[in-house]
C-alpha cells in the first residue's frame, strides 16, 4: 500500500489533467443537444481506464440509452468485488454571468478546482481512477478486483440504468459497492451516507381557456391561469411547520432520541451558509419548529417548486393567459410510499380550483424511493479506517437530501451488498450551480483513502465482508 500512496502524492498533476480533460468536455444530458459530446465522454472515460490499467474496457448501450464507460480487473482471486460507479454527464451551466472562470476549463483557485462536472460527478471517476492506477503503476496488482461502471445519464434520471442492471448482472456482481457522489458535512471532516431521500415529482397544468385574451377586453372578467396557477401553488406554504398536504407525514419514521442527539452534535455554522449561498437578509430558514438543518433535510419530507411557466417576460403581451404549468419535486424519507405520496400530492392540488379552473396532475419522470441502511459491519469498517487514516480526522455517518435512486434495488441485485457512499463534494462545492468546484487537498485525501479501503477489503473474503 505504501508505493501505492507514494504514487499518488507524485503523480497528483497528472490525475488533475485528466479531470480537467474531463470537465472540457460539454456533457450535457438535461437538453437533448450534446449527444456527441456525451459520446466523446465515454470514449475518454475508456481511456483514462485503460491508461489506469483497467482490463475489458468498453462503451456499452442497453437500448436507447446514453453510453457507460465500463472497466474491470479480476485478476485477485479469493478476494471480494468491489463495484465502482459515477458518472460523466453533467448539468447545463446556468447564470453564466455568475462564473468567475470559464465553467469548461478547470481552474484553480483558492485551494479549490473550479468547473462544472469538477465535483459532480467527474471528480468520482479520477479519484476511482486514480486509487487503481496508484496500485498498477507500482506492484501491478490490486488488492480486490473491481468492475467499474461511469454512467452518462445520471442527470435526467438514470432511465436506463434499472435495465442495464438486468441485462448486464451476471457481468457486473459484486460484493461491495463504492459510490462517490454525496458530500462530505464539512471540508476535512470525512463523511458516509447511510441515507437518502426519495423523490416524487409532478407536472400541474392549469387551464382556463383556449386562446389568450386582450387584458383591456378580458381583464377582471376572464379567470387569469397563472394566478390560479398561483394560487395552488401557494397552498404548500408550510411556515415553519409541515407541509399543509393531508396524510402527506402519515408514513414518516419518526427520528429517534438517538438519531436527534446524533444531529445536534453535528457542526452547522447557519451564517456562513447564509454568506455563501447569498441569502437574502431578511429572509429566515424554513426548517419545522423543533429540528435542525440536517434533520430537515435529511429524515423530514419537502416539496419544491422547480419550473414555473405560464408565458415569456421578454415577449409578455397585455392578455390575460389560458394556460399555466409548473413541476413540483417532492422528497420524501423512511417510511414513506411514493405511490401514496403522489395520491396526496395530486388530490390537494386538485381540491376546489380557482374559478373552477382545470387542474391536471400527471407525474412527471419515475419515482425514486428512499435509502436507509446501517452503516456497521466489515465493508463500513473499511471504509470508515480507510478515511480515517486517509483524512486524518474521524469520519462520520451522515444522512443525504438528494437522491441516488440504483443504491437500494443495486445492493438488493447483489445479494444485499453493502454501499458504501464516500462522500467527495462539500458545502461549497455548488453542485448543479454556478462556480462548481471540487476542493483539491479533500481531492487528494478521498483518493488515500480509496487506496486504504482496497487494501482493507483485500483482506477480508467476499463471504465475510458484509
């Protein structure tokens, strides 16, 4: 393990270039315009695989799909098989005028490694990369072997990745599985997921006619779509309590004193949050009256507006509009049920409409459930000594607000496999926002301590590792 980690301290430049080769690449999935970009993605994945000495190297499609990149190496016999995913597709850049550096150039800048894609999620595949060839490039062997797969179309939905799963599972088993897409709590301060939440979301139509009408002829007579549209959408206010949906917290587990305790103790400086993602002064956080920042968006339920539309502000004309729509997202945790949940959502934004206008609900995209699981056991034991060690700080458990929805059907394809979710971004890392970044000296401590873990993994056997 020492020349593994030798190799990385001296071949860190070089795994910094093949990011930034990475993040110069336009990935992005959400539009349907940069499908030749994706594709150069996953051929330059493939690469950077083979150079790390990855052995069956492909691109691979299931149907319709947007290219994986996949990779193994099975040549430690006895030892388990550790899986490894992230993927190369990445989120458009949106407010440009807010980038301090060009977002497809991957930029240094106070310690951190700006560009979009740098954390989320391209970082993951050099630092799983970069733990191989540390061991490759030094005794040329692996402690376990490893199947590694870069999806690349994580970011609108991952709508294939069930039925790659299905396809490809006798090719793709394994023991255990690595995934470095969650966030560490605080820079320095290590962290493992053991929960994430679920999400359900909706698409509401309002309409109240067929063709918009001059506001001077229709004004105050005809029923305006966007402030009906409004008017629904203002029931979900919650204040700081619960969200007003009936039925909506009837499955919600309840946090234990334990869980309570164990969140509290946890470092959360709500000013510097406020400061760096530029909260407006008189504006208070919303969190329900009796549970802190982590608790809320870990283990309590949350409904998002995240598109609203009824017509253009550059093109607005005087006329009352027919037709307004908006997509809700909501996320939802232990014990919930994403088919009732998404029967609660729909009857309350569909009781007694404005005007009697018409009200459409239609799920919009597939549910993703919820992930719990208990971070104990040989596989969390490896992980937790190899961050420790590669940190040097005491890693913790922690829980997640976003959602990886493979995670629990994966582990349950393998047998009930553990997850180990490593934790790469961090507060300020801005994943999907303006100035992504990765911070570099975590950067280096994530790849130590992946190089840690398959040296500990190597010594259990595949039986015993769970």
């Amino acid at each position: 393990m020492k020349p593994a980690l030798d190799w990385l301290g001296k071949n860190h430049e070089e795994i910094v270039q093949g990011l930034a080769a990475l993040v110069g690449i336009q990935s992005i999935s959400t539009d349907g315009e940069h499908l030749a970009e994706i594709d150069r993605t996953a051929k330059l994945t493939c690469d950077l695989m083979r150079q790390a000495g990855l052995h069956n190297v492909e691109v691979l499609r299931v149907g319709q799909s947007l290219p994986y990149a996949y990779g193994e190496w099975l040549e430690a016999p006895g030892k388990p098989t550790v899986f490894l995913y992230a993927h190369h597709d990445v989120q458009p850049v949106n407010f440009v005028e807010q980038w301090q550096s060009d977002p497809w150039k991957l930029t240094r800048r106070d310690g951190r490694l700006f560009a979009r894609g740098s954390a989320d999620d391209k970082g993951a595949i050099s630092a799983f990369l970069g733990a191989i060839a540390a061991y490759r490039k030094t005794g040329n062997t692996l402690p376990v072997n490893i199947k590694m797969l870069v999806e690349g179309e994580e970011e609108v939905g991952s709508k294939y990745l069930m039925k790659f799963f299905d396809v490809h599972k006798e090719r793709i088993k394994s023991d255990v599985i690595v995934v470095c897409d969650t966030e560490n709590i605080e820079v320095g301060i290590p962290s493992i997921t053991y929960s994430l939440r679920g999400i359900v979301s909706v698409l509401v139509d309002v309409n109240t006619a067929r063709i918009p009408v001059h506001s001077g002829m229709g004004g105050g007579g005809l029923p305006d779509a966007a402030i009906a549209l409004s008017a629904i959408l203002g029931r979900l206010y919650w204040d700081n309590g619960q969200l007003p949906i009936p039925g909506f917290y009837d499955q919600v587990r309840p946090l234990s004193d334990k869980e309570r305790a164990a969140f509290n103790r946890l470092p959360f400086n709500g000013e510097k949050f406020r400061k760096e993602i530029g909260m407006v002064p008189t504006v208070r956080f919303a969190m329900e009256t009796g549970y802190n920042e982590y608790a809320q968006t870990w283990r309590r339920p949350a409904a998002t507006v995240i598109a609203q539309e009824a017509s253009s502000i550059k093109g607005a004309s005087n006329q009352v509009l027919p037709k307004a729509s908006a997509i809700i997202s909501c996320r939802i945790v232990p014990d919930q049920k994403p088919d009732k949940v998404l029967a609660d959502l729909t009857a309350f934004l569909k009781k007694d409409p404005p005007w009697g206008c018409e009200v459409t609900v239609t799920p919009h995209g597939p549910p993703v459930d919820w992930w719990m699981t208990d971070p104990n056991g040989p596989a969390f034991e490896a992980a937790l000594s190899g961050m420790r060690m590669g940190f040097d700080h005491d890693p913790i458990a922690i829980g997640c607000g976003g959602s990886i929805g493979f995670v629990g059907p994966l582990s349950d394809l393998f047998g009930g496999a553990p997850a180990l979710l490593m934790g790469i971004e961090d507060p300020a890392s801005n994943a999907h926002a303006p100035n992504e970044s990765l911070h570099e000296g975590d950067f280096k401590k994530l790849m130590s301590s992946l190089v840690r873990l398959f040296d500990n993994l190597g010594k259990l056997t595949p039986a015993s590792v769970k």
